[in-house]
C-alpha cells in the first residue's frame, strides 16, 4: 500500500512537471499546449536566445548549490547502489527544477531524470520518516522511479521493469507487487489528471517471419556502436568546455547559444524529441535529411549535457535510434537478402540505441510494445536490444547514468547494492584488545610474558610506539629456534611491510591478504605514524564478508523478513 501511494504521489509530480514544461515551451515559443516543441518547422530569429536565457539561469541555480553544498548532488541509481536507498529530497528538488528550466527552455534534453528523481526523493524520504529497513527503502525507490516512467510513457509494465532493471538491480518475487502496484498508480493518476501521453500511432506492418530478424540482428550491433559513441560525444564536450577555462556558471549559457543556433536550422533539435518522434514515424524523410537531423539531434544533446543543462538522453535515444532505424533501411536494406521494411527499422533502431543508452532490454522493449501496440515486432525488438546491450558491455561497459558516474570516480556498474561492502571497513571488523610487546625485548621477555597457550599472535612495536611487525606465540616456543634466550626477538617479526588501515573496505583488505599471503596483518592509523590500533585476521574478515553478502542476497530476494520472524521465535 505503501508502494502504491509512492507511484500515485509520482504520478502527481509526473503531470505537475510536464504541465510546467508545457507551458514554459506555449509562452517562450508561442504555440500551443497541444503542440510539441520539437515538431515546430521553424525558429524566430528572438527564439533563437531562448536556450542561451535557460542556460544562464541552470548556471546560475548551480553556482548558488554549489556555494551552499560540499557534496554533490545524488541520483536515485547512486542511492540505491552505495547508500542503501537514502536520497535527499532537497536535492531531488533542485534537480527537478534544473531539469525543468533545461527542458521548458529548449534545450536538447529530456525530463525523464527530473521524473525519477523527484518519484525516487519521495520515496526515500517517507522511507526514512518510518524508519523502514535499508532493502525495504531500496525497493521504496525502486517505485518512485518505475511510477514515474510509467505515467511518462503511460506505460506500467515499462515503468516497472525500469524499477527492476536500473534502480533495484534485481528482479525478484518479493519487489513484484510493491513495483506494480507503484506503476499502475501512478498511471492511473496520469489518466485522472489526462496527462498520459497518447500512444504512438505506427502505421501497418508486414507479417514477420524468423528470416527477418537477420538485419534486425546487424541493426542492434551498428545501435551498440553508435551509443557508445554518443556518450562519449558527452564527455567530449564537458572536457572541451572544461579545457577553455570558461567558468561552470556560463558554459550551460554559451551551450544554449549553440543549441539555438542548431535549433534555428534544424528546430526538431529542440527539448526531449515527442513531437519530431512522432513524425519521424508517421512520414518519411530522403537519406540526407535523416542524416542531418540525426547529427543535429546528436550535437544539440551533446553540447546540453557537456555544458551544464541538467537532464537525461532517454527519450533522445529514442529519437536518435528511430532515425538510424531508418537511415538503416535505406543504406542497408538494398544489399541485403532480405528486405528491411523501414517502419519495423525505426522502432528496433529506437529500442536498440535506446538499450545501448539506458540500459535495461526488458524496459525498452515493453516500451516498444506498449507504445505501439504492436506485438509482433516485440521478438525482434528483445533480440536487436539484447545484441546492442552485449555490444555495450563489451565495448563500453556503462550504461549513460553509470557512465556519469564512473567520470565522478565511482566504480559501480549498476544499482545493485554494494555500499554495505564499502561500509564493512576493517574499524569495524578489527580487533582492539591486541596483545603487544616493544622493541627490542628478548626471547625470555617475550616468554615470561606470553605464556604458550595464552595468545596465538601478538604485535610488536618499536620505541616510538611504530609498527614493527608480527610475532606468532608457537614459533617463539619451537624448540628448533635458532634464538637465545638473551636474544631479541627482531628475527621473529612477520609481516613488516603488510598492514591495514581502518578506512579499507573488505574488498581492498581481502585483496590486500591475498598480496601478501599472510592469515593476521595488524590494523595501523596510516601509514606514515604506523600507530598499532589493532589486528584483524582473515578468517574473520572472510566470515564477516559470508555473512554481510547473505544478507543482502536474502534482503534482495525478499527472505529477510521471514528468516528475522523465525530468528524472533527461537529466541522467544
């Protein structure tokens, strides 16, 4: 129930923000609200500076965040995968509102990040008011966003696997009711407040048959390319504007400029793309126009994101694949030994490039059935989004999200949960209560105060307090030492090289004994002081990593209740 009031308030900030954005576009460029920004068939000469005006006041909104906040802004992918689900609520609303003056303003990109941000900071936020646990709060996200691009689209099996795929990370039994109960919500509040888009309207296609998946196949391989090239067109441009020194508060100005100018030749450029979709789809354009729009659509959406404009390229994507889609058919389709009906190219371009982009095949191509509601094509469309994921993870690696934040220095892939693996540092799975001994002190010393049996390792340090090494109880008691009594036991010391610090994570401290081959490494403040804090050994570490990695495998699955309901009737 909980799930289904989060899509419904998704739903709400859905049609709010495209009500908004609608009327940003009717009083800036003088059409109407019925009408699509990106299907005008031409700019005033005024218009032209919009987009500039837009980027002067996105700079400005981030000069002012920046001045006020150390940290940086987090998305609902980022949230879920290192911070169990918590996301800010503020911050969702200034990217909300950035997103908005992007989009309202005619800047190439779409409003489907300001969407799932705001739908996922609902739900983090009332997540935390009622102290839910940390795999309940990740799937509470997972329906803010999947009921936010389920009113988008009016698409609610779209919007959940979107849910599963790119937020949750992981599709299970226990995340189907909450995520669809989120995305019918939100859609039927979309068709309460008639803001639910209208399908798009595909002309009749030819009867397919196993044959022609072919050059559908080849399509998903050339869409895989294509989109690694577009987000690294991206960063491209973020380090060229980067490169000149310009200061980040006009380069989403001077990135306006540029996107007026394009937008003045080519004014399909303009805001997310619905309007030049769906005349893309419908009419039929020669080789050399589909060729311009789509390097005009490439170069707008590159120079907004690289600038500073603050959105996403999902329904970009869409538009950039359904115009390969098409350029597809008329370059390839004479030389292959099949035909390549040009309507079926657009969509599986669309849904290819789409994947390559976003991410998620299962999304899209729900997408693809939903919008059309055309099933016949959805085999094909599964199978040439499947070919440009493959390409993509094997090129490329990211998806565009987690791409953004691979630049930022993170190294996660997806949004599956690994920030209990980076909060399970070796200061909490250290020992403290170590057994020490200073340097230099002799074999005797070190007998009469370590009886055999009393301890298994005990930790050395020199005069100044540094550490200076290992000393293993047994071996200072074998009786093939080549030590006397009198002499030091500097010889005994292991590992004097090999140490810990409290700030590792397991993964850094698992790889770390496995460098060095060791079973115990003494945990230090760093390594310049060498202060001895404590001792941490690998079979703890390895178990304490079973056990946090069970969890999460039961939490994910949805076991976690009941395993905790039965651990409460044992101990009864």
């Amino acid at each position: 129930m909980l799930a289904a009031v989060v899509g419904a308030a998704s739903g709400v900030v859905v049609s709010a923000m495209g009500l908004i954005a609608k009327l940003l576009h009717s009083l800036l460029f003088d059409i109407t609200l019925e009408e699509s920004l990106s299907a005008m068939s031409g700019l005033e000469a005024r218009q032209v500076l919009i987009p500039a005006v837009g980027g002067g006041l996105v700079g400005l909104s981030a000069w002012l965040v920046s001045r006020y906040r150390t940290t940086h802004l987090v998305d609902p992918i980022e949230a879920n995968a290192l911070h169990g689900g918590r996301l800010s609520l503020s911050d969702s609303m200034i990217v909300g509102v950035q997103t908005l003056l992007s989009n309202g303003f005619g800047a190439s990109v779409g409003l489907e990040a300001g969407y799932t941000q705001m739908g996922s900071g609902i739900a983090s936020w009332a997540a935390r008011r009622l102290n839910l646990r940390r795999s309940d709060v990740r799937v509470l996200v997972g329906c803010g966003a999947a009921g936010a691009i389920a009113c988008a689209f009016n698409a609610p099996f779209t919007g959940a696997f979107y849910g599963f795929e790119l937020i949750i990370g992981v599709y299970s039994i226990a995340t189907v009711a909450p995520v669809m109960a989120a995305t019918l919500a939100a859609v039927l509040v979309g068709h309460v407040l008639q803001s639910a888009p209208a399908l798009i309207d595909v002309p009749p296609v030819p009867e397919l048959r196993a044959a022609d998946y072919f050059p559908f196949l080849i399509l998903g391989v050339v869409a895989g390319g294509v989109s690694v090239g577009v987000m690294r067109l991206v960063t491209l441009v973020e380090r060229i504007f980067v490169a000149t020194g310009c200061p980040p508060i006009f380069r989403p100005a001077i990135g306006g400029l540029a996107v007026g100018a394009i937008g003045f030749f080519v004014p399909q450029v303009l805001s997310a793309g619905h309007g030049a979709l769906h005349i893309q789809l419908e009419t039929g354009l020669g080789l050399g126009m589909l060729a311009l729009l789509f390097a005009a659509k490439v170069a707008a959406s590159a120079i907004s994101l690289g600038s500073g404009f603050r959105g996403g390229l999902f329904f970009a994507s869409l538009l950039l694949g359904a115009l390969l889609g098409k350029i597809f058919a008329i370059v390839a389709g004479p030389i292959m030994p099949l035909a390549v009906d040009p309507v079926v190219s657009a969509i599986v371009g669309m849904a290819s490039l789409a994947v390559g982009i976003v991410g998620g095949p299962l999304t899209i191509t729900f997408l693809a059935l939903e919008t059309t509601g055309d099933l016949a094509i959805s085999g094909i469309v599964l199978t040439a989004s499947i070919m440009a994921a493959i390409v993509v993870r094997q090129t490329f690696g990211y998806s565009f999200s987690t791409w953004r934040l691979h630049l930022r220095g993170e190294t996660i892939r997806s949004a599956q949960d690994v920030g209990w693996l980076r909060s399970l540092t070796v200061g909490r799975m250290m020992r403290r209560d170590v057994k020490t001994i200073q340097i230099p002190a002799t074999l005797a010393e070190f007998r009469r105060k370590f009886p055999l049996g009393s301890a298994q390792r005990v930790v050395a340090a020199d005069e100044t307090g540094r550490y200076a090494g290992i000393v293993l109880v047994p071996e200072a008691y074998a009786s093939d030492a080549a030590l006397e009594a009198t002499d030091s036991i500097a010889p005994l010391l292991r590992y004097r090289d090999d140490m810990l610090v409290p700030a590792m994570n397991v993964k850094e401290a698992a790889s770390i004994f496995d460098q060095t081959q060791s079973e115990e490494l003494a945990v230090v403040d760093n390594a310049q002081n060498r202060k001895v804090l404590g001792l941490l050994t690998e079979s703890h570490l390895l178990r304490r990593y079973s056990e946090e990695l069970d969890k999460a495998h039961r939490g994910a699955l949805g076991e976690e209740t009941v395993n905790e309901s039965v651990g409460k009737e044992r101990r009864a």
